[in-house]
C-alpha cells in the first residue's frame, strides 16, 4: 500500500473520529474534566472540599430553571421570562411567608401556603406563555420578552406596596433551611429537591407518551400533528413546566438569601439558556436529555467559578462566558448540519 493509499484511509477515519466526538452526549462532561484539571494547575483552591461544595449549591437553583427551559428548547421554542417568573414568585411568596404581617402570617401553615404561592405564580406566568405562544400564534421569543419586561417591573411594583424597604425579610427558619439547610456531613438540602425535579423531568421525557410528543413536535411540528399528536397542547404544557420550574428555584434562591426581592435572578437568563445549548438541548428543537442539561450547568458554573477564584473582573467574567455559550451555539448548528446531512 503506497502512502497516498494510506491518507486516503486514514482521513475519512480522521473525520469520523472528529464526527463521533462532535456527536457525543459526554462531550460537556469531558471538556469540564479538561477544563477542572487545567483549573487546578493555575488556581489549586478549586480543588478544595468548601470550593466544590459551593459549586454544587449554585449549580442547583440554576439547575432547575434549565430543566424547565429544557421542555420549551425541546419544542424549538424559547423561555426569556424565567427570571421575571423568578423575582416575581420571589417577592409573592415572601409576602405569604413574612412574619412582618404576611398573608398567612400565624396561621401555623405559613411555609405550605408560602410554597404553594410560589408555584401557582410560575404556573400562572407559564400558562399566559403557552396560550399567548399556542392560541395566538405568537413567536415564543415576542411572548416571553415581553412577559419577562412585564413582570419584572410588577415585581418591583408588588414590593412597594408590601413593604417601604427594598425587599420582603423576616422570613421562617423552616423556609429559610430549604434554601440553606444541609445534610449527610454538608450536602445541601437544595440537592434532594433537584433530585425530585431532575428525576420527574428525566422520567417525564424518557418514559412518558408526553414526552415522545415533546421530541416528534420539535423535530417536525406538522408531521406531529398528521399523526395525530396535540401539537398545541404539547407546546402548552411545556411552557407551564418551564414556569413551575423557574418558580421552583426561586423557591431555592429566596431561601438561600433569606429575603424576597425583585432583582432575584435578574442576570441568570444567559446562564439559563448558555447552560442547556453548552449541554447538547438543540436551538433547533428535537433534542435534548436532562442529562445534558446537568453537564451544561455543571460546566458553566466551573467556569464561572474558577474565574471568581483567579479575580477577574465582573466584565471579563461575562465576555468568556459569553464567548463559551456563542461557541455552543455555534456547536449545536454544526450538530445540526451534521445530523441533517447525515
């Protein structure tokens, strides 16, 4: 065999190598144990046992909210009001739960009611996205623009009627723990609510008739509906799941900083998406596993964490991670040419 015969064999092994690791659901995984162990050369304090704790507490609130933008990515749409579900569930909740004349102030089911208020603003904020989105017509993009610029003034509006100060405090101890509360030797009690929300989600996507609706319609939404799959209703509930979830995290949040207040979650948007698209969830609809979600956020908050250690300024902060989350963009549309070519 002459040495042109053997680069003629050896390049179509070459781009299929290069295919197969484009293509790889362990992609994020593998470049976030790259990035760590290059991390711990330059800033050996990431490596600690408190840094990595406090990697695995911002990880979980943040983790939620891609989980719910997960659904909505799924079904080639797009969810910009998770941080206004966020500020605004934040200060409703707050209100029910303070001891400074809430709404179910002595009652002895403060926490309850306050959870539940927490929930039913989500749901109600996700359900206005999915009919606006469905029975309007409306791009999902338009919707929850204008829902997020809404709602984060609202927030702002709701909190000075309820209070003079800048924020609702005075909350329970036992609210309070949900967010800051740990166990077994340190875990945060934050990573067994992920645990429930990630588990449900997994199963929902992987196991459920719904969940197989969710991918038929974000790789085809017509074909979907010749076949008989509620198109509407599909991209309805995703949007109400989304809500839920961003409502759930600021349930993790507001514990976390012991007061509710408007601004909560205010620059977590990029995170939210960056995180899902660096994971693998397709821009283009038709993709997506919780799995990848978990490794987009995982490694965008070692990203986020190694630069806080090397004391980066605020800005050089959001251009890498802006620059990073743009190549992911860039990777999933590569993705996408790759799997449509086949």
């Amino acid at each position: 065999m002459t040495s042109t015969d053997v680069t003629a064999v050896s390049k179509p092994r070459a781009q299929a190598g290069w295919k197969r690791l484009l293509l790889s659901e362990y992609l994020v995984l593998v470049l976030t144990v790259f990035y760590f162990a290059v991390m711990w050369t330059i800033v050996p304090e990431i490596a600690t046992a408190d840094t990595l704790l406090d990697i695995l507490r911002a990880m979980m609130p943040l983790l939620v909210v891609a989980i719910g933008q997960t659904f909505v990515l799924i079904v080639a749409g797009i969810d910009l009001s998770a941080p206004s579900i966020i500020a605004m569930a934040s200060v409703v909740g707050a209100s029910v739960l303070t001891g400074d004349g809430g709404y179910a102030n002595g009652t002895g089911f403060e926490i309850i009611a306050g959870i539940l208020a927490f929930i039913a603003v989500g749901a109600v904020i996700g359900t206005f996205n999915g009919l606006c989105t469905t029975r309007f017509n409306m791009p999902s993009f338009i919707v929850t623009l204008t829902t997020m610029m809404f709602f984060s003034g609202a927030a702002i509006w709701y909190t000075t009627v309820h209070t003079d100060a800048s924020s609702i405090g005075n909350l329970p101890r036992g609210f309070i723990g949900i967010g800051q509360g740990t166990f077994f030797g340190g875990l945060p009690f934050s990573l067994f609510v992920v645990l429930v929300v990630g588990g449900a989600a997994h199963f929902i996507l992987s196991r459920t008739v719904y969940g197989r609706w969710l991918y038929a319609v974000g790789l085809n939404p017509r074909a979907a509906a010749v076949s008989g799959v509620p198109v509407r209703r599909v991209i309805f509930w995703a949007f109400v799941i989304s809500g839920v979830c961003a409502a759930i995290a600021s349930i993790l949040y507001t514990g976390r900083l012991e007061t509710g207040t408007p601004v909560l979650g205010q620059r977590i948007l990029l995170d939210v998406i960056g995180a899902a698209v660096i994971g693998g969830v397709s821009l283009f609809g038709g993709k997506g596993k919780i799995l990848w979600t978990i490794f987009g956020v995982l490694f965008l908050t070692v990203i986020d964490k190694s630069l806080q250690l090397m004391g980066l300024p605020i800005a050089s902060v959001f251009a890498i991670k802006g620059s990073i989350i743009l190549a992911a963009a860039v990777i999933d549309a590569v993705r996408h040419r790759v799997l449509v070519r086949g």
